[in-house]
C-alpha cells in the first residue's frame, strides 16, 4: 500500500528531509511503499535481487546468514525506524542475508533507482547516507566484540537487557525468538541457554512464564552481564 510523509518519528524522514528539496520529497512520499509482514513472513531472501531501499517502520526483525552445516547465523536485531537493507544496497547486486519478521512488522521501501538518482545528484544526501550505513555497522561490530568478551551466564543476561532495555523499555515483556535463536546469536549452546535461564529462575533474577520473561532483580542480570 501508499501512504504519505506521516511518521512523525522516521528516521528516513529525516534522512531525506534534512537533504532534499520539497519537489523531491514529494516524489519520494508518492513513490514508496508500505507493506506488512506476520512474524515468521520472509522480509529479505539471501540471494535475491536488489530493488529497493528497505526501512523498517513497526515491529522486530532478525538479519541471518545460513552457515554451510544448514544453521541460521544471527548477527543482529533490527527495531523501528532501523535500515534493513543498508548492509547489502550499495555493495552488492544481489542481498547477502536474510531478514524474517520476530514480530508483526511494516516495512517502507523506495525503489533503488531512484535513490541512486538522489546519492549521484546531492551531496550532502550521499554523505547523510554513508554516515547512516557507518552507524549500522558499527553497531554489529560493537555489539559482537561485546558478547564475544563474556561467558555464558553474561551472554545471556545481554540478550535478556537488550530486550528489555532496548526493544520493549519493560521488565516484563514476550520473548519473541526462541532459546535456539538466542544460542544462535550469542554464540552458545541451545542446552546452555536453558541451562542459564533456568538458573537465573531458580536465583530469582528472572520469572519464566511461558514465553514471557519478568526480570525480577535488574540490578543483579546487569552485574552479571557487565562482569561475565
């Protein structure tokens, strides 16, 4: 479906804004797409064509690889207002990692074209974009150098804060991936992830419910996850 310039909050927003006359904005508010996504639904296909500039607008998404053994290779988690297809738009022809939705999640996407169009006629737009592409990875980089410095129990309790820190700003909250996924990406074994989570119950640092996690002593997930 269209839509207009109405995210009030959109960081694609004010990449553009910030950069690009009014005719072209206009363009752009008239040229891209929203388009809904069920969890599980397939975003970005490895190996597909590029075509568009992909932002996401609601929801939660992971970015993988799939290792030659078949397994899925979790490098990281992309929230609201984050780009995700900045890693593969400008280097490659085709994409090289996979995005599925975590959650019920809108995507915006304008055609590559025409933002090739933009970065080959603006200055200051192609530097706004490159500066963008730069926070990306560097993200990745630093969020990996992080997790790789810790032991078991402070891998998990990363994972567990990153959720309640970053995605949900809620102690209590709905863990959307599963303990495979979270080995996956934190580079452990399924059976330590539950292993781990069990043994933060049984301490009281956190509440299972099913698929729900309470953290129950913030304080004490943090300083685990600060000196694991």
């Amino acid at each position: 479906m269209k839509a207009g310039c109405t995210c009030d909050n959109c960081e694609l927003k004010g990449l553009f804004y910030e950069n690009i006359n009014d005719v072209m904005i206009e363009s752009i508010c008239n040229s891209k797409i929203e388009q809904e996504f069920k969890k599980g639904d397939v975003i970005i296909n490895s190996n597909d064509t590029i075509t568009e500039f992909i932002y996401l607008k609601e929801g939660l998404v992971k970015l993988f690889k799939i290792a030659e053994n078949g397994e899925e290779q979790i490098f990281t988690f992309a929230k609201p207002f984050d780009f995700v297809s900045l890693l593969s738009v400008f280097t490659y022809n085709r994409h090289n990692y996979s995005v599925v939705a975590i959650e019920p999640s809108i995507t915006c996407s304008i055609q590559l074209s025409e933002l090739n169009s933009l970065l080959e006629s603006n200055n200051k737009f192609a530097i706004s974009t490159l500066k963008k592409l730069s926070v990306v990875s560097d993200k990745i980089i630093q969020e990996s150098l992080k997790i790789k410095q810790k032991n078991v129990k402070g891998r998990v309790a990363y994972i567990l804060l990153f959720f309640s820190d970053i995605i949900y700003q809620s102690k209590y909250f709905s863990l959307p991936i599963s303990r495979k996924d979270i080995a996956n990406f934190v580079g452990v074994s399924t059976e330590n992830v539950i292993r781990t989570m069990s043994e933060f119950r049984k301490e009281e640092i956190i509440g299972i419910f099913g698929k729900h996690i309470e953290i129950i002593d913030y304080n004490k997930l943090k300083k685990i996850c600060e000196l694991g």
